[in-house]
C-alpha cells in the first residue's frame, strides 16, 4: 500500500483532511497551542509524509526478508511503524515548537501531547490501511497458487495418461496379449487383468491429491507386469520397501510416471538389461534408481515435464525434497514420503 504510484498526492490528502477535520471540531478553540494555524497545517503535512515514507522504507526491508509466517510479518510492520511515529512527531515537533512558541518549553508539553497523538491516529490508519492490502495480496497469491497447483496437477495426470494410451503402448501390449493368446491362455487372462487395473487406477487417480504407498504400490505392481511381460530378461525390477513405508502416503501415480522415464530412455534388451530398484529404507522418502544406458529419443521434454510437475506439486504441499541423483553409471530420483497425522 505504501508503494502507491500517486502516494504523494494521498499524503497531502490525508494531511489536509485531519488538519480540516481538526478545525471542525474546534481542537484549536479548546487548546489554545499557541501557533498559527499555517505552521499548523504544514506540521501536518510534513509528519503524515515523514510516517507513511518511514513505513514505506520499513516495508520494502521486510519485503525482502519474506518473512513467515503472515502474522509475523504484521507485527513486525506494526512495532517498526511505532518507532518510525515516535522518531517523526519528535524529529519534526520539537524544531517546530522551537521556533513557533516561546522558549519555555513547559509551554511545549500540550502541543507535543496533542501532535503525538494525531501521528499515531495517522499511523494506525496508515497500517490498518496496509493490512488490508497485505491480506488482500496474500489472498490473491494463495489463489494463483492453487490455480498453479491444480494446472500441475492436471498437467501430471494427464501426462501419465498419454504415456499409457499412445499408439505405441497400447500397440506394444496388443502385441504381447496377441503372441500370449497362442502360447498360454492363462498367462494371456492375467495380462488382461493388469492391463485394466493400469487402466484403472489411472482414470481414478484424479479424483485424490495423495494416496497411500501401499495403493502405489499395488498398481506399480500391474504397470511392471506388463513391462516385465514385455521385455522378459531385458528388464529386471527389485522392490525393498519397509514395512513402515507403506502407511504413508505419495502423489498418485508418481512412481509410475519415474519407472515409464527410466524404460523410455535407457535401452531395454537381453544384452543390455536395465535394473529398476524402488527403494524405501528409511520411512522418510522413496528412491527410484535405474543402471543409465541412454537412447535417443525423441521427445525429452516430457521427461524434464514429468519430474518438474512432480517436484511442483510436493513443493505445494509444503514437502520440499524432490532430488535428481545423475552419475555416469545410474540415474536415481528420491521423492518424500507424506505423513498424516491421524485424526482423533
């Protein structure tokens, strides 16, 4: 509020006005101050411009802190703002009743009463005034946040969803289904059946922000089935997971997106087999490292999208942490685990 592009203009206003508003209600008449009304109405001017420059300059320092939470950030405006009215009525008042009274200063004790009091009614105003703004301006970024979130959010989904229904998933998997059907029916049904869970939890996984690990999990478990199914000794996948893990809770479809990054940039085959592990030790967070045997591709961007919304919306939900762990020899993201409190 303080940073108004016409803030001068408002200054004289609110200047003019409380120096009027003071003359209607005969302040001067109960008061007598001793001073011309003129020396009066520029003192006005002057603390109210001294006051809201103070708060200004006071405001821009703090704004550079980001300070947090926002209620901090209230008080130490408020306790900076007093400081800076003391300084303003004592800095400007003292001179001024110098040269407009006499030079007994006991004759200075009600006028300096009188103009401590209208600064810190300005002051009051001032930040009550500036309050409202902050809260305003906070409400405003909270809504653009969550706009941001929902658009990563649906940006994630909707990534994971094309990565599975491209013409080359489905037709790599209408492949493996066709060469199953001849050689064993049994194999051919349980392939059918994780084909669709797939299907399933990713249509589904829209309607939460988090899902629990061991659901993760579960769905991680159909996604490498078809994978291994697919490529046989080409791929090998090692799940260690604690016990103590699986009741926390992760973003839908997270891993999934991680495991389909690692198969579509490395390469795949019996001479050259790639190791997935999913690791989660320490009930703090969960790792998914591959050996690195880069292939070109021919869309990169929806790697770097993928891990970037990824990284976006943990940074959302205040969990920081999302790390990318690149060495010549693997390639490894670790993603925080969430814990709920249980509700009493």
């Amino acid at each position: 509020m303080f940073q108004l592009r016409f803030r001068y203009v408002f200054m004289f206003l609110l200047g003019a006005y409380s120096f009027l508003n003071t003359l209607l209600i005969e302040t001067f008449d109960y008061y007598h101050v001793g001073a011309d009304k003129w020396i009066i109405f520029l003192l006005f001017l002057a603390v109210t411009a001294a006051i809201w420059e103070g708060n200004r300059l006071w405001d821009n320092w703090l704004s550079k802190r980001e300070i947090k939470p926002f209620w901090l950030r209230i008080i130490y405006n408020f306790s900076g703002s007093l400081l800076i009215t003391a300084l303003a009525a004592l800095l400007l008042g003292l001179p001024t009743a110098s040269y407009a009274l006499s030079k007994d200063w006991q004759q200075w004790v009600l006028p300096m009463k009188l103009l401590v009091m209208f600064c810190f009614r300005i002051n009051l105003f001032l930040n009550t005034i500036h309050v409202i703004f902050l809260y305003m301006q906070q409400l405003e970024l909270s809504h653009q946040q969550l706009e941001t979130y929902k658009r990563i959010s649906s940006q994630a989904q909707l990534q994971s969803l094309r990565n599975q229904v491209n013409p080359h998933f489905l037709f790599n998997n209408l492949s493996v289904l066709t060469a199953l059907i001849g050689q064993d029916t049994h194999a051919s049904i349980e392939f059918v059946k994780q084909f669709s869970n797939v299907y399933r939890y990713i249509l589904k996984s829209d309607e939460k922000e988090l899902i629990h690990l061991r659901e993760e999990i579960g769905f991680i478990h159909s996604y490498l089935y078809l994978l291994k199914t697919r490529f046989d000794s080409g791929l090998s996948i090692d799940i260690n997971i604690s016990e103590g893990c699986l009741s926390a809770y992760i973003l839908p479809v997270s891993l999934q997106m991680l495991v389909e990054n690692a198969v579509k940039h490395n390469i795949v085959s019996k001479s050259k087999p790639l190791h997935i592990e999913i690791l989660c030790l320490d009930n703090e967070s969960i790792t998914i490292r591959n050996n690195l045997q880069k292939k070109k591709v021919d869309d990169d961007h929806s790697t770097r999208l993928g891990l970037t919304n990824i990284a976006k919306r943990y940074d959302f939900l205040g969990h920081q942490g999302v790390s990318i762990q690149h060495t010549e020899q693997s390639f490894s993201v670790t993603i925080p685990l969430i814990h709920l409190k249980a509700e009493p």
